[in-house]
C-alpha cells in the first residue's frame, strides 16, 4: 500500500482543508480494486496501474519553448491548460467567471461547500486522487457566459497527472465546457475527479475528448448534483490510452432535473474502454436519456455498465438508456451491464443494449455507388458514432467530436 505514496511529496501541507481531504483520501483508500470488486469485474486496473507510475512526478515545462500554451482550438474559446499533470495560472477576467487555482480555493474556504460530496470509500482511485490532492481548478459561474470554457490537458513526458476540479453553476447560470486529454506514447497514469454542481435554473454542457497516449491509462469519475429545473448534457468521445475508465455519476435532486449523459468509444489493437454511468432519480419529475455507441476492432475490449436509480419519492420520472456496439473483428469484445432499479411505481424507463458487425446491406449500397469498402465502412462507422453527439447544439464543439471518429 505504502508503494503508491512513498515516492510522492506534496505541496501546500500547510493549508488545512487541504490536508484533512488527503488524511480522509489515503485512510479511505484500500488498494486498486480487482475483478473481484463488482464494479470492476470487467476492467482489470490492476495489470496496468503499477506504483512505478507514482514515481513521475510532475514537473513543470519550459514555458517558453512549449507549444502547449498556444491556442488549441480552432473556434474562440477560453482556454486552461495543463502540462505534464501541473495547472498553468494564466487566468483573466471573464464577466460571470470565477477561476482560481484550487488550492487558493481551498486556502480562501471558498471551495468547502462543493467538494467531497460523493461516497470516497465507494470509489477508490476518487479516494486515491484525494489522498495526492494538489492540482486542480475551481470554477464558479454566475451568468450565460460568452464562449465555451476549454480544458485542455497535455501530457508530453509521461508524468502522473492527478487533478481535482469543482465547477459550480448558480441560479440562473449557464456554460459549455470541453475537456480534452492528449499524450505521449510513454506510459503515465492521468487520474482526475470532477465534482459539478448545477444550481436552480442553470444548464452545463460538458463535452470530453480522451484521446491520450497508446500507453496511458486515464480513470475519470465525475460526481454531478443537479437542483430544481437544472440541466446537465454530458457528451464523451474516447478513443485514446491502452486502458480507460470514464465513469460519471449524476444525481438528479429536485423536481424538474434533467440529464443527458451520452457517450462513444472507438478503440482498436488491444485497448480497453470502460463507460460506467449511475443516474439517480431523487425527485419527481427528473428526466435522463443516456445513448451510448462503440466501435470495437482487432482484440480491443469495450465495457458499459449503467444504472439507473429512481428513489420512492421521484414519481413521474422518467429515464432511458440504450446501448449498441459494432464489433468489427472475430476477436473484439464487449461486456455490458445495463440495470433499473426502480422503487416508484409511476414512471417511464426502459433500457436496451445490443451487438454486432456493420449491416451487410447498406455496405452494399455504398459499395455499388462506387464506393470502395474501406471508405463505406469509414462512413457507416461514423454515422453509427455520430447518434451519441446529434443533439448538441454547438456546432463547433459537435464538429470538433465528430471529426475526431
């Protein structure tokens, strides 16, 4: 155990909220979960995470030199960057924005009310991130903002990338966010948590791009709460790392709540994608629509568990899930857990998952237009995938996922 902390010296020990969260991270960490753990019967994180990975520490790159600061998007955008796991401090005034460092967040007391409100035992690389708590950004937001907010995270040299960011959204607020990850080939370990409140009246859209290094491994979890009329639209692209774990999970807590959490991956050689989703219906009248799409070729291996919870209280919810894959080799996989567990007796859900290769006929088709097969079957692909990002309505931010099938 003492392995995945011994080689790791943390800053800032002298902000207390800071070293209680990392006390209650470390005491609540109990190893990496096994095949064993239900949660992750069909993710083995164990035979890629290793404690030689929590020996690359971060370090700072040459500011001048690295081209990691330059714009990355190619539509307006407020960026934020990280390099090698470490947070660039470039921040400037945006009218409704309050950003910060987390760790200043933490120091000013104004983070205390928004982190931590998920179950750490429960997940245990969420109560490992803890327990190393050092990078990471607070963002609060008052107002419509102008442009998108872009996080865009550059791993360049391998280094272990452990990062924490709040985003709170106050009554009335509304924001789009895109979060993208990148990274060189070498092996590192990206383990970020996000923790989103969305308050009454205000509306998140929070798009990812995981495309990081052949040999990475990215584990993500996000703790979403949404309060009366609140809206959360969720859209995530994964396609990058030897091994990812994206799991998001939303709590729909007042009346009127509503979710969109949708998902793709593409994933070849011998890569594994794990999409985990837990949607919870807390209150009457919440609504969740989840649509999930993967394209598996060669061994890769895809994994989707989700749930759908709908408390005693949440009549008149309703809540919807669908998951299809195409498995374009003999030799691909996917494991898939679909649940509803259902306590209300007036309510609409239903689930729904399938399997299988390209259809035969509209390979045909395309095919007797002059179309040769490797190109028919680009554009069936990527039709299949482009189900998942249909409705965002940000046509930039679409393309920019869409273009990246």
């Amino acid at each position: 155990m003492l392995d995945f902390f011994e080689n790791i010296s943390l800053l800032s020990s002298n902000i207390p909220a800071l070293s209680s969260l990392r006390q209650k991270g470390k005491a609540a960490f109990k190893g990496l979960p096994s095949l064993k753990d239900e949660p992750y019967k069909y993710t083995n994180i164990q035979s890629v995470i290793t404690p030689q990975m929590f020996s690359q520490k971060p370090h700072a790159c040459n500011h001048e030199h690295c081209t990691c600061h330059e714009q990355y998007l190619d539509f307006s955008a407020h960026e934020f960057h990280f390099c090698n796991g470490l947070l660039h401090e470039h921040f400037h005034f945006i009218e409704g924005l309050e950003i910060s460092s987390l760790k200043e967040a933490l120091s000013m007391h104004e983070a205390a009310a928004y982190i931590g409100k998920f179950d750490i035992e429960a997940f245990p690389l969420a109560a490992l991130n803890t327990a190393l708590l050092e990078e990471g950004l607070f963002i609060r937001i008052s107002k419509p903002l102008d442009k998108p907010l872009a996080l865009i995270y550059h791993n360049k040299e391998g280094n272990l990338a452990n990062i924490r960011n709040l985003i709170v959204l106050e009554k009335g607020a509304k924001a789009e966010i895109i979060e993208v990850f990148e990274g060189a080939n070498t092996p590192y370990l990206t383990n970020i948590v996000t923790e989103i409140s969305i308050a009454k009246k205000a509306s998140l859209l929070h798009c990812k791009l995981q495309n990081e290094g052949q040999n990475a491994v990215h584990i993500a979890f996000s703790n979403v709460l949404i309060k009366s009329e609140g809206e959360y639209q969720s859209y995530l692209l994964s396609k990058g790392a030897k091994l990812s774990r994206c799991e998001n999970h939303v709590l729909l807590k007042e009346e009127n709540a509503k979710a969109v959490v949708n998902a793709a991956y593409r994933i070849n050689d011998a890569q594994t994608a794990d999409i985990t989703t837990n949607i919870a219906h807390l209150a009457p009248l919440s609504t969740s629509n989840q649509i999930i799409r993967g394209v598996m070729d060669d061994s890769a291996h895809g994994v989707f568990q989700g749930k759908i919870h709908i408390a005693p209280d949440a009549q008149k919810t309703e809540g919807h899930q669908q998951h299809k894959a195409l498995l374009l080799s003999s030799n691909a996989r996917v494991d898939v857990k679909p649940e509803l567990e259902i306590f209300a007796d007036d309510v609409k859900c239903s689930h729904g998952a399938t399997s299988g290769d390209l259809n035969a006929e509209e390979l045909f088709y395309l095919k007797s237009r002059g179309i040769d097969e490797l190109q028919a079957r680009k554009i069936l692909t990527s039709a299949f995938l482009n189900t998942a990002f249909e409705e965002i309505e940000n046509q930039n931010i679409k393309a920019f996922l869409t273009d990246s099938f």
